[in-house]
C-alpha cells in the first residue's frame, strides 16, 4: 500500500532519535515472560488465588492456568466510567467460558477536568496521570496475568493506564471503551449561556440549569474534548475494535462490542506480535499523531503521545508534529472546532471514514498490528447490530454532511489541526482547527497575569475592552502542575465577538474544549524557568504569527536580554487540595515538549 513520503521521513527521524532507548525497551520485555512468572512460590501462587474458586485453582496447581488483569478507573462521580460498574463482573462470566479467569488487579484514580475547572484541586490534573502510571504498574506488579484488560477513558486515565500497562509490554492488551453520553444542548447553545453568564446577562440558576442540560447521564461528554480525543488515539493504535470508540453506553451494541473484544483478545493472546510493548512501535504512535492532526482533536494529546511513547523507548519530538502537521489534511469539525458533538459525528461515518480517507492518501501506516490482526484496513468499517446480530460493514464512501466530514481531496483546511510557534518568547503549541484566516496573526499590546483569577477580576471591572495579547504565565508543569484554563474562553470569545483582536499565551493548557480564540500554550521553557513569558511586561508589544509560525515580543534585543525575569510568590499554591503531596512532582517535572513527565 501506498505510504506518503513525508510519513516515511518523519519515521525514519523517530527511528533514528530512539535507536538506543527503544532498543533498550525491547530487551527489556524479552526478560519476562508472556504469561504467569513461573519463579512465583508456592506461597506467593497461594496469595494469590485464595478467592478464586476450586475449579480454577485446579487449573493453577495443573499449570495451565490462564488469568487476565483489569485494571478500572470506575467510579461513582464520571459521568463516563461509571459504565464500568458492571463490567468486572461481565468480563469474568466471559472468559470462565473458556476456562480463562479474570480478576480485578487494582484500581485507579479518576479525575474529572470539568469538577476541578478553575478549582485549585486542577493543579492535581496533570499530575494524576503519572500517579495512575504507577497505580497501574503496582497493580501488574503482582505478576499473575497473561493479558491485561483497561478500562479507562478520560483525560489522564488512558495516558496513565498506557504507560503503566507498558512498563508490563511483554503482556497483550486492549482497552475496553463505554462510550458518549447521548447529545444534550447544543454546544452552540451551551457555548453561547457561558458568554452571557461571564458577561452577567444570566444568573447562577440560568448556568446551572443548561449545564446539567449537557452533562445529563452516564458517557462522556460529547464535545470533542481530550476524553473523546483519547477514545480516537486508541482507535487509531487498534487497541478498541473498529468504530466502537463513540457507541453509546448500555446499549445493545455496546454490549455486543464489549463481548466482542473480548473474544478477539482472548483468540490474540497466544500470538507473539500481540504484546502491548510491540504492538505500540514507531509506525503506531505516527498513525496516532495523524489521527490527532486529522480529527482537530485536543491539544492535551501532545503531551500524553509524547508521553506514551517515551514509556515504549519510543522519543517525539514537536518537530514531528509540526512535520506531520504541514501534510495531514483537516478532515473533521467537531466541538469546538465547528457545532456537531461526537454522536452526530460518528453518526456520519466518523473515525472509520477518517482512516479509510487517510490510508487512500497515504497517510497512514497500513501494516500494523490490531485486536483485529495485522493491519490498519479492517478499521475502514462501522459495527451495526440486527437481528441480535453484530457485524461490519464498510464505511459510507462519502460524506453526507461536509459541515462536519470532508474526504481528504476537500478538506477543511490542507495542513491538521495543530502547529508550533516559536521566537524570544519561547516555543508553544497553536490548535488552529477552528481558527479564520484573519485570526492567524496578531500584533498587539501584553496584558499580563500570574493567574486566570485575576485575569477573570480585571474583566468584571471592564479593563480589557481592548485589542491586546493576553499573558497568563507560571501556569507550567514545574510552576502549579499546569493546570487547564478553560475558564478564560468565554471572557476571551466575548472580547473577541465585541470586535477586539485578542490571543492568549500561556505556559499552561487550554485542552481540546478551546479552539476559537488564537492561543499559544504549552509554552517552554515555562516562566518558572525564566523563559521569555517571565521577560514580559504589560505595554509590551507582542507579534503571533501563525502563517510565520513566530511568537515574539517586539522588544530591542539589548533590552530584552538586560531584563531580568519575574520571580512570583507561588508559596500559596504550594499547600491546599493534596498539593504539597505533589512537591516532589513539580521538582523533577519534565518540559510540556517532553510529555510533562515526572519519569
């Protein structure tokens, strides 16, 4: 099959940067086994199966016992895993068909970025991903699986169960999707009594009322956020089946999907290439960023590919975004990036119809191995279910809506969803999936912040009627955990529909629910590293030039490089909410380019 040149460039750059450290990972698994460790005692096997019953602990003493390990983000409070309250037990009905047991291995935190919105628990977000990583490897430390199941979807829950499940990537694995929330209000809505309650046209009651008209029943949230955006990267990498990414929970096809998997999973077991830490190689983690740029989804996904990878010995780098980025067509517009939510989007084809379009473009590796087998292609199809009977068919072979889904000959725009910008500022990412053409530059004064609380107060007191660049610093990784700053879009969209020209930079993060106010985030080196974001001074004329890919303050050379770097009191967001449980995390944090790891 046809593959686009520039896909092979950017492979043969990533093979080259991870010669030694993927190198390193694969020797790694070839010490472990593929099933139970046979050096376990007596003693430990005895700990082990206490609760099992008599039948499989026969199975145990004859050494032919099969165990597979779940590990769940189930809890009461998300919306979207609370699905998973039943499917422990489903999944072990399941495999004792077989003579296969299943036990719950351990569980982990979930954490959801819309409670802790603005909140001062949010400075726990991004760090809660490394602390599921080693949940999970604490749970597959016991080492007494053959195959390990996830049951994970959102922002840092499938981040942090790969990279955990991968440190064990000599074990197959899958992670079991539960599906969106059916469509409530309309995001237009939605979007629309956010800017009237920032403007104070609505009440608290008024708000209230419509979000709870959104976020209504179990699933995730509809809008093509970082949960959704993770559902697309497992599709992509094969570890879901194809199409089952944005299924409904509690339907009858959900559940044929999940029974599903599971009887693939357990037909893969055996195979040797079917080992996480294989299966995720370099050509994977390309068709990942491909389906990332593709799709216009969240810009959180930068840091967790990147992240994901490293734990494969697998080392990205925003170049190959960026590179990847300049071939991969938009193809899609989900919220925020136009107005359909992700049921209407699958509705209409939805990620089968994307690979279908990007492998006719070359710009998928086809020759991957999935819970399907060898090979991308199979992903082409959507699951229907008739007659109490699942089955695939093709994809629609063309849109029916081009609002929301365009071949790759007529995309919405040439270049993805994402670029990187750079000058004496820093480097940062831009999502320009939803951007206009006329919102591609800016050139206009700073006004700066050190935190969105103060940003939110100065727009109460009506002081940025103005065209300006809004800087939002010591919001990194190292500075407060780089927590989301969701809470300025609404003030921004309403500046910006009033008529002002204004952009955001930070060194924090917006996620995949922002997109239509020009922003530079992820910004490195952060402030509390001294990086250019510290340099700046409210007046200051600052230039953000997509098209350029330029992000400056247009400040003599001499000047800038005398001025010295604001240091801020951070001491009061150093306790409260378990954030000084997280000390050690902000001190050994990597770079946002890096995956914000603290590995």
């Amino acid at each position: 099959m046809f593959t686009h040149a520039r896909l092979l460039q950017v492979l043969a750059q990533i093979e080259k940067r991870s010669k030694k450290t993927r190198q390193q990972y694969l020797t790694s698994l070839n010490r472990f086994q593929t099933g139970q460790n046979p050096n376990l005692s007596c003693s430990n096997l005895a700990h082990g199966v206490a609760v099992l019953d008599s039948t499989t602990k026969e199975q145990v003493k004859s050494g032919h016992w099969k165990n597979i390990g779940i590990v769940t983000a189930y809890n009461d409070m998300l919306s979207s895993h609370h699905p998973y309250e039943s499917y422990p037990k489903r999944i072990k009905h399941f495999f004792k068909q077989f003579s296969i047991s299943a036990q719950v291995a351990g569980g982990v935190p979930a954490m959801c970025d819309g409670v802790t919105q603005g909140q001062p628990s949010m400075e726990l977000s991004l760090f809660s991903r490394d602390v599921i990583a080693r949940a999970t490897a604490v749970a597959y430390s016991h080492d007494l699986f053959s195959g390990m199941l996830l049951l994970g979807i959102c922002d840092k829950i499938v981040p942090g169960l790969l990279i955990g499940a991968l440190h064990f990537g000599h074990l197959p694995a899958i992670v079991i999707p539960a599906g969106p929330m059916p469509s409530g209000l309309s995001n237009e809505k939605k979007a629309k009594v956010r800017q009237q309650y920032a403007k104070g046209e609505l009440d608290k009651q008024d708000l209230l009322k419509a979000e709870m008209q959104c976020y209504h029943s179990p699933g995730t949230c509809t809008f093509y956020g970082t949960a959704n955006t993770n559902q697309m990267l497992l599709e992509f990498l094969g570890l879901h089946l194809p199409g089952a990414s944005f299924v409904a929970p509690n339907t009858p096809l959900r559940n044929a999907l999940t029974e599903h998997a599971l009887k693939q999973f357990m037909a893969r077991m055996a195979e040797p290439n079917f080992r996480l830490g294989i299966m995720l190689n370099e050509k994977a983690w390309i068709n990942a960023i491909v389906g990332l740029l593709a799709t216009g989804g969240s810009t959180n996904a930068t840091l967790h590919i990147t992240a994901m990878a490293k734990a494969a010995g697998i080392l990205i780098t925003w170049e190959d975004y960026q590179s990847l980025a300049e071939t991969v067509p938009l193809l899609a517009h989900v919220y925020p990036n136009g107005q359909a939510d992700v049921n209407q989007f699958h509705q209409l084809g939805g990620l089968p119809f994307c690979i279908k379009e990007l492998l006719q473009a070359g710009l998928l590796f086809e020759e991957v191995e999935t819970l399907m087998g060898p090979g991308l292609n199979t992903y082409t199809q959507h699951p229907h279910w008739q007659n109490e009977t699942l089955s695939w068919k093709p994809v629609t072979p063309n849109s029916t809506d081009t609002s929301v889904l365009r071949p790759y000959n007529k995309p919405f725009t040439p270049t993805g969803g994402l670029t990187v910008v750079e000058g004496n500022l820093g480097r940062a990412i831009v999502k320009i999936s939803a951007l206009k053409s006329e919102q591609m530059t800016i050139e206009a004064p700073a006004c700066v912040f050190h935190c969105q609380h103060t940003f939110q107060i100065a727009y109460q007191q009506q002081t940025l009627n103005k065209d300006c660049v809004f800087v939002i610093r010591f919001q990194g990784p190292q500075a407060n955990g780089m927590p989301e700053l969701h809470k300025l879009m609404p003030i921004l969209t309403n500046l910006q529909d009033q008529g002002y020209k204004v952009a955001l930079i930070t060194d924090g993060r917006m996620s995949g629910a922002s997109g239509r106010v020009l922003a530079a985030i992820h910004c490195v080196p952060e402030a509390i590293q001294q990086g250019g974001l510290a340099k700046v001074r409210s007046g200051d004329i600052i230039r953000l030039d997509i098209k350029q890919g330029l992000l400056n303050a247009l400040v003599d050379e001499n000047q800038w490089q005398k001025r010295i770097p604001t240091t801020p009191d951070s001491s009061s967001q150093e306790t409260g909410f378990g954030r000084e449980l997280f000390s050690l995390y902000r001190k050994h944090v990597t770079s946002a380019d890096k995956g914000a790891t603290s590995f």
